[in-house]
C-alpha cells in the first residue's frame, strides 16, 4: 500500500480513520463556567452512515486519459452532497492503491471549512470505475458565519480546567475551524486536542467559536 498525497488539510480525525471509527453516541453541550465533564463520551451520530455498493459505475472522470484518484474522487463525492447548498463541498483528504482497490477519504465543506465526522469514501476498481462508497454527509438547516467571533484565549483556561489537561500546539496538534453539527445547526467550532500527562486522559475538544460552549469533549 501507498499513499497518494492530497490536499493537506489540518483535520484531526480519529487516528485509526474514516468510517471504522463509528461509535454509539451521545451528544451534550456543556456551558461554562460552570462546567463539569461527568464521564460523558461524546461521538458521531452513525445512523447518517449509508453505505452502497456500485458494481462497476462508471466514475464522473473514469474516461480521462490519465485516472486521477483525488479528481474522480471529488467529482464522485460532489454527486453525493446536499442539493441546493450554497457554499457545499468536497475536500479530498488522502488515498491509496491496494490490491487492485484505489481508495479515497473526503470530507464534506461548508465555504471551505470542513464539517466534522461528515466524510465519505470511494473505491475504484484499476479501470476508475466507483466499486463502492460509504458517505456519511450531512444537510443541517442552519450555518453559522465561517469566520470565528472569539480568540482561543478567551476560551483556553476555563477549558482546561474543565477537563484537568492542557492543550499544547504541535505539528500533529493544531487549532482548526471544522462545523460540529448539532441539532441541525452547524457551528462553527475550534478543534484540538488537550491531554493531562500525569493521569493519560486525553481529549479532541470541540469549542463553539462563538458561545465559547463545549460542544463536543471525546476521550482519545
Ligand atoms: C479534575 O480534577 C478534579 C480534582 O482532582 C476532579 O474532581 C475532577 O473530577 C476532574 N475532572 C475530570 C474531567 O477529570
Ligand atoms: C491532571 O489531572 C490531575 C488529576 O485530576 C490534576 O490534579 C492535574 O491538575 C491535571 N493536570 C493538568 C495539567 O491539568
């Protein structure tokens, strides 16, 4: 197996990744300052999940004379978004050939700003035709502005003391803007990582850019 760069988008998403990772969930917003986390796991909602098998569709771009994996794999993913959207699309993540499978991992966008969990896959067979597709996009009723109304700083403190760990900047861990969708509204939060080095508990944090709330605490 290799991989096929692509677009370098900062998204962390759960480090096993794509659709693997779907578990249960259970979603809450937890206000601060008085905010408490009382073992609440918080995931993705996986009943969004569809998956389908495409025996050998041909792909959007399967009849160019060169098969670009990230191109016949947007084009194929951009079929499955919302209709209607204004600003709705499609970033191409990463891909890989193995075994005579082409795989690609995206992620759905609003105005360019990812939309957290709401990712899809699609493999091609060697000839670029769609084998299969998982997609779990997403169509909430409501966007909020992409543009974030409140610094990290303002939030950082109450947040880390919240989950007794620490956010640290590194290569691996660094603050970016995804949508977190919730009650079909998609807000628009600061995402990263914090940790506590003494007990190991270890966070991927979701903080609304403009209430400052938790929306989302996941244990690593
Ligand atoms: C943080 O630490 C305090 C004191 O040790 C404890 O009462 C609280 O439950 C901890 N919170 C979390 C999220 O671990
Ligand atoms: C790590 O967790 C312990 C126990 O909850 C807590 O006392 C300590 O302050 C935490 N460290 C950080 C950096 O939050």
């Amino acid at each position: 197996m290799y991989f096929i760069s692509g677009l370098a988008l900062p998204i962390i998403l759960a480090s096993s990744g794509a659709l693997a990772a779907v578990t249960p969930v259970q979603r809450s917003a937890l206000d601060l300052p008085e905010l408490t986390l009382r073992g609440e796991i918080m995931s993705f909602d996986s009943s969004a999940v569809f998956k389908r098998h495409a025996a050998g569709s041909p792909a959007p771009l399967a009849s160019r004379a060169a098969f670009n994996l990230k191109d016949a794999s947007v084009a194929f993913a951009t079929t499955l978004l919302p209709p209607n959207v204004n600003g709705g699309g499609v970033a191409y993540q990463s891909g890989y050939v193995d075994n005579g499978v082409q795989s690609a991992s995206l992620i759905q966008t609003h105005n360019s700003v990812p939309i957290t969990n709401a990712i899809a896959n699609v493999n091609f067979n060697m000839a670029g035709q769609v084998t299969s597709y998982t997609c779990a996009f997403v169509n909430p009723t409501t966007f909020m502005n992409s543009v974030p109304n409140v610094t990290p700083q303002s939030f950082l403190p109450q947040v880390e003391a919240a989950l007794n760990a620490t956010y640290t900047a590194s290569p691996t861990n660094q603050m970016t803007l995804q949508y977190f969708v919730k009650d079909n509204t998609a807000n628009l939060a600061y995402v990263f990582q914090v940790e506590n080095a003494s007990t190991g508990a270890a966070y991927e944090v979701y903080v609304d850019s403009v209430t400052r709330q938790i929306l989302s605490a996941v244990s690593l």
